[in-house]
C-alpha cells in the first residue's frame, strides 16, 4: 500500500471505535491496574502497553503508531516539541567522554543545545560541513557515538550526501540521527538512506495550521526505541493527548498540503530567480542548485521554505519590503497554511557565511501563487524604492 494510503487509515479502526472515524481523545496520568501483581509488573508495559500518563494513552499511541508507519521506522516515541525530539534523541545516546560529529547547518536551537547544554555534560562537540559526503569517515574517532545531520541545512539549504554519512558513520559504530522537518518523510525516506533515528518537528507540516507543538523521534528498530523511550520518561517529557489529537488530523492532509506547497514554492521561487534584486535562490529542488544533484537522486518531492539572497545588505530597504507585506507574514516556524518570511542569518563555525547580500527565508503557505508573487513584486518594488533614495543601485 502507498504511504499516502497509509496516512489516511493509520492508527485508527472505526470498527474497534463504535463507527466513529476518529479514535476518540483520551487523556490520562493515572492508569488503573486490575491486581498489586500486575502494577508490580509495570515498567515493562511503559513499551508495550498503557503504564502511566507518560508513557502515552490510546490517542497518543495512535499516533505514534501512524508516524511510525509512515516513516517505516520501527516505533516512534513522540515529544512535547520539535526541539525536545532533538534534544531527548540526543541526550538519549551521549554519555560523558563521548564524542558528537553534528552538521555545521543545523537548526540554530540544536546546536545551542550540543555546545551549550552537551559541552557542559562532558560530551564533546565537532560541527562538520555538511557537504563533507564520504569525507566524514576522516572525522569520526573511537569515541564517535553520534553523528547527526540536517537536511537540507537550516536556512542555507545545503544537502547532505545522507547514504555515504550514514554508511561511514554506521561502519565505524556510531549511531545515525537525522532531523528530517523539511522533507517529511514523504519526500525524504530517512531509513532507506541508512539513517538509524529520524526526528521530526510535527508542529510544522503534520500539524500544519500553526497551533501546536510536537516533536517525533523514530526509531530503525525496536531497540534504539527502548533508548530513547528510557530517556525522555526520565527527564518527563510527553505530549498532551489533546495536541496528539489535533496531529492525528494535521496527519489525513499531510500528502495534500505537501504538494500543494510544494509546487507553489517552485513557482514563486523560480519568478523570484528571475528578478534582478536577486543574487540566488537557495532551494535545492532548482536545477542551479548546488545541491540539486544529490536531492534529485535522494529525495521525492520538496518543501515549501526556501531561502533568498537579495542583491542589497541595506537593513532599511529589506525591511520596507519585508514590513510592508500584506500576505507574507513575518514570524518563525512554517509548515503552516499561511505564508512566512523572516531574515535569516546563519550562524556557522566551519565554514562562515559569507555570500554577499541580504538572507531572507520564505514559507509558501496555501494562498494563490499569483496573489503571492503580487505581493513580493510590490514589496521588491519598496526595497528598489528605498535603495534609490539611498543612492544605491538595484541590480
Ligand atoms: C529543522 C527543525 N527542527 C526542529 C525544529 C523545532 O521544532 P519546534 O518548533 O516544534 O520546537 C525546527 C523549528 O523551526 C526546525 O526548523
């Protein structure tokens, strides 16, 4: 069965559920157990069953049981947000002395977290280039025990050689986290390509109308699940059912939307290459990118962020064309039907930016291409308006 199939019908049986449609919310902390033997029993039913509130109640099961599916891991153990799915994987399977390789690109919270949070508990922390393919065999050591991607990067797009890392990395031991938010695993099958943990921030595309947070970490097998299942019962992160619910519903349209934004970005992506207020378009799926080649082989489908780089670094003309949109709405996150854009600056420390000219991130939202193209060409109309009243050139 297609995996688009799959997602209307996973991790519900309306024949087990009275004919109602949906799994009915449940929300639990106490869980009541029929005899003192079987409570004494309960540790082992936190993987199998319902132990406790934490451990997830049928709605939440539910869902972890669909995104499992749809990412053909093993089982999925989901998380009170994006950020905690990275950071619970991560904490999950570093110990003191150990040694993290992570991609210069990642989301910029995630790195706060290794350099931060991980350097103090003794982990040691190497960022890498993300373009560094098969190379990355040169920087794993005995003490290598994770090796974490991104891809393509936060706000630059780079795309990572996911098989040849994840070949090397797993050759020398070393467990292969990928955060897989853009693509979803619709357009990017992470376990396909060698990848042992996938996160997902399902607060964006899977929820996809701006209103909740949940993070997902699934697993290649049922072991690397028992990991991660330990550790984020210890620390006491869950997820509300309610919020599962709500995800349970972001999950039915997640194949539609997907296409829909994705298509959309494209066009409005490719109209916007075509202007002279622009350096470049930093998307993998256009042919000129230079990650084109390895997303074309890897991936089946794009996303709706991308990047723009402007021809200008004028502050003041950036901000009459971003401040004076009507339909792109200046906030983080995306995933959401409505349009984003926000200036990106990227903070790398192997490789620093350095491309000349403003960043600015867009998420192509539901709205007609045609009233959104309108939009960005009056707002482009502001930036060249402002920059000749600065004395500066548009192009
Ligand atoms: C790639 C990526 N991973 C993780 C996250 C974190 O997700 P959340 O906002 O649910 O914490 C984000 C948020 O923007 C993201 O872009």
């Amino acid at each position: 069965m297609d995996r688009e199939t799959r997602l209307v019908h996973a991790g519900r049986d309306p024949e087990r559920q009275e004919g109602i449609v949906n799994l009915p919310l449940y929300r639990a902390s106490t869980i009541l157990y029929p005899t003192m033997a079987a409570y004494e029993g309960r540790f082992e039913r936190r993987y199998t069953s319902y132990a406790y509130g934490i451990h997830g109640t049928p709605t939440t099961i539910a869902l972890a049981e669909a995104v499992a599916e749809l990412s053909g891991g093993a089982r999925t153990l989901l998380t009170s947000s994006g950020l905690s799915a990275v950071t619970q994987a991560l904490a999950a399977f570093l110990r003191r002395d150990d040694h993290l390789l992570i991609a210069d690109t990642v989301y910029q919270p995630t790195r706060v977290f290794c350099s931060d949070v991980l350097a103090r508990y003794g982990v040691e922390v190497t960022f890498y280039d993300p373009r560094v393919g098969r190379g990355i065999a040169d920087l794993i050591r005995p003490s290598t025990r994770v090796v974490y991607l991104e891809s393509p990067g936060s706000q630059t797009f780079e795309v990572q050689d996911v098989p040849a890392i994840a070949a090397a990395a797993r050759a020398r031991g070393a467990v292969v986290i990928l955060d897989n938010t853009w693509a979803t695993p619709l357009n990017f099958r992470a376990f396909e390509h060698g990848v042992d943990v996938e996160i997902q921030a399902l607060t964006k595309f899977v929820a996809g109308h701006s209103d909740l947070l949940l993070g997902a970490v699934t697993t290649r097998t049922e072991e690397l699940y028992r990991v991660v299942r330990d550790g984020a019962s210890t620390f006491g992160d869950c997820p509300a059912p309610d919020v599962c619910y709500e995800a349970l519903r972001g999950l039915r349209t997640l194949a539609v939307r997907l296409r829909h934004h994705e298509a959309s970005a494209l066009r409005v992506a490719e109209w916007l290459g075509r202007r002279p207020e622009v350096v470049r378009i930093l998307h993998p799926a256009l042919p000129g990118d230079p990650g084109h080649a390895i997303w074309k082989r890897d991936f089946r489908g794009s996303s709706s962020l991308f990047a723009v780089l402007l021809r200008t670094r004028s502050e003041k003309a950036v901000a009459a064309m971003v401040d004076g949109l009507g339909l792109f709405k200046i906030g983080a996150s995306f995933g959401g039907f409505e349009s984003l854009i926000v200036p990106a600056r990227p903070e790398r420390t192997v490789r620093p930016w350095s491309e000349r000219g403003f960043l600015l991130r867009l998420h192509i939202g539901l709205e007609t291409v045609e009233d959104l193209i309108a939009d960005l060409e009056a707002g482009l109309g502001r930036l060249g308006a402002t920059l000749r009243d600065q004395g500066e050139d548009v192009a």
